[in-house]
C-alpha cells in the first residue's frame, strides 16, 4: 500500500505548497542531479545544504556545492559543514571511479580559496525556523544521525525524512549484502533509523531502476535549460555503469529519485517495517526488516516502523523526470 500523501491534479498543472528542504549530501553527480531536479521543480524549496564526506572528502564537496549554486543563481542558499569522516572514527573511502576524482565527472570546479567550513549547527536554526521542514539524506548519514544525538527534542519537529540508503534482499553495490551509504557508516545509519520518525526510504533495490538514458539525456540538453546535466550523467553511464553493469541502458539516479519523492504522489510503493543496520563484521551495512509473513514480527528494539520503497513506476518516474527537468508535458 502506498501511503505517500496524493498530489491533486488539474489540467497539467500540480497544485500544491513548495515543500520547505533542508539538504544532506556528499555532493557528487547523483546528488547534483538531485539538487538540479528540486530547482526546477515547482514543489520542492531548498533552504539550506549540509555539505559532507563521501564520495570525495567534506573540503570537495563543499566546493562543489558553492560552484553549483553559483551556476544556477541560487548563492543565497546557506551551506553548512557537515562529517569529515564517519561515526566509526574510520578514515573515509572515497570513490573517485565512480564520480570522477572531484566528484563531478569531467567537470573541475575553480579552487575557492574560503576557511574550511565548521558551521554544522547553524542547522539548528534552520530546523526551529521551519515548523513542517523535510529533511532529504542521499550520502553518509553521520552528520545527520549527530542532531539526533545532541538535539534530540529538536529533531521531533521534523515532519519527515527521505533517506536513500540500505538494500533489502537484495546484493549491494560495496559488499555482497550492503549499499554504499549504510556500509560506510553503519553505526550512523543504525542511529538513524533508531531515532527518526516518518522515514521514507529508498533503497538500492528501487533506485537502481530510475534509469536516465542517453537518450533522455540528449532530450533534456536540447532544451538549453541546465549545462550540466549531459556531461555529468554521460560520465556517469559511460566510465561507471556502462563498464560496473553489462547491459544496462543508462545511469540511475539514486538521490534525485529520492528528492521527487518528496512531491508525493504514487510513483513508489512502500512497505512498513522497522529498520537495523548490521554495523560489524563480514555482514556489515547490510540493512534488515521485517519481511517475514508472521503474526509475531519481530520488534527490533521498539524502534519506529519506516516506509520503506520496495517498487517502482518507471513510466511515471520517466514523465516526472522528463517533464520537470525539460519544462515540457510528457
């Protein structure tokens, strides 16, 4: 059952409230396609951007960050310093083969001689701002999962998460049972998913179906809205997912999926279920529910019951994708 709230539609046209986002991301290319997706979107306002550790190191992706908002005219967007490493006290992995050595594919943003960002509680006064703030988390969760730690009041105002992260039974994309976000900092994403309240969660098992295809790609570049769109989604398909997974038609975008999610509608369905990380061991990251057809479920720990993605509608994903990123009808 679908329990995302229904969007009314009249003619072509959504009605419905920009919904107020507060950003946590380690921004390579998919977080970029997502952050590209809610500028365009007529649902979706960003009002702040936690910057960390992830796919490069916090020092790049607040780097990235800035370049991007500077492209698209949105500077006043109050970025913040989030984790420069994981809860576990482990050295970060970065993955400069998937996107690209700073994170962005082909594209170098220009050095920014600015201090080094340690602004992470200015969050704060973001959060007690906005009484129904959404908080959207597409990287490592360790600077999220910190709010939940030292401001635990503070973070019962959030009206709901949308997290991409976990794969349920499924492979993972690092190990053969755990996805990048919950194996890079398990201890963060079993917090998490202890504390937060309202989750919707979009693991590999779903993402890895919102492909974008070349195709799609050239459509979208022709109507001259965004110029990063193609370079950075052509890297992503052609020296990662092209070469990682034979046969597949295109790159997935795992984070902007998880960002339309936020203008609901029916494009997921979702089942309910608590949710463990395995944080040790040769399992480590692997993400656990309640799957089993059982009248006595287990009750991990008492911890809250999320809404986790288990399908997709890809020909609604493709003329939401489409539509919102090409300003077109589809």
């Amino acid at each position: 059952m679908n329990i995302l709230v229904s969007i009314e539609w009249k003619g072509n046209e959504v009605w419905n409230l920009r919904k107020k986002v507060l950003f946590f991301g380690d921004v390579g290319i998919d977080d970029t396609i997502a952050l590209m997706y809610a500028y365009f979107s007529n649902h979706i306002d960003v009002i702040g951007i936690v910057a960390s550790y992830g796919n490069v190191s916090k020092k790049q992706t607040t780097r990235n960050v800035r370049y991007l908002l500077e492209k698209v005219g949105r500077s006043d967007i109050p970025v913040m310093g989030g984790a420069e490493k994981p809860m576990t006290g482990e050295v970060p992995v970065f993955y400069p083969d998937v996107h690209g050595p700073q994170g962005l594919g082909p594209i170098s943003p220009p050095p920014v001689d600015a201090q080094p960002l340690e602004n992470f509680f200015e969050v704060i006064g973001i959060i007690e701002k906005y009484s129904d703030l959404i908080i959207v988390n597409v990287g490592r969760m360790t600077s999220l999962a910190t709010l939940f730690l030292l401001y635990p009041d503070t973070m019962k105002s959030i009206k709901s998460y949308y997290i991409m992260g976990g794969a349920f039974n499924v492979p993972g994309n690092v190990t053969p049972s755990a996805e990048a976000n919950f194996y890079a900092d398990p201890v963060a994403a079993n917090i998490v998913m202890k504390y937060a309240e309202n989750v919707f969660l979009y693991p590999l098992n779903v993402t890895q179906n919102a492909i974008v295809t070349p195709g799609m790609v050239n459509y979208i570049n022709r109507k001259d809205r965004t110029q990063l769109l193609k370079p950075l989604l052509d890297y992503y398909y052609e020296e990662f997912y092209k070469k990682k997974v034979p046969g597949i038609e295109g790159a997935p975008v795992h984070d902007a999926l998880t960002m339309m999610g936020v203008e609901g509608g029916t494009m997921c369905e979702f089942y309910r279920t608590a949710v463990a990380v395995e944080i040790t061991g040769a399992a480590r990251g692997l993400s656990i529910g309640e799957f089993r057809n059982t009248d006595e479920p287990h009750d991990f720990d008492g911890r809250p019951i999320q809404s986790v993605a288990i399908s997709l509608d890809y020909l609604l994903f493709y003329k939401t994708f489409m539509g919102t990123m090409s300003g077109e009808v589809f």
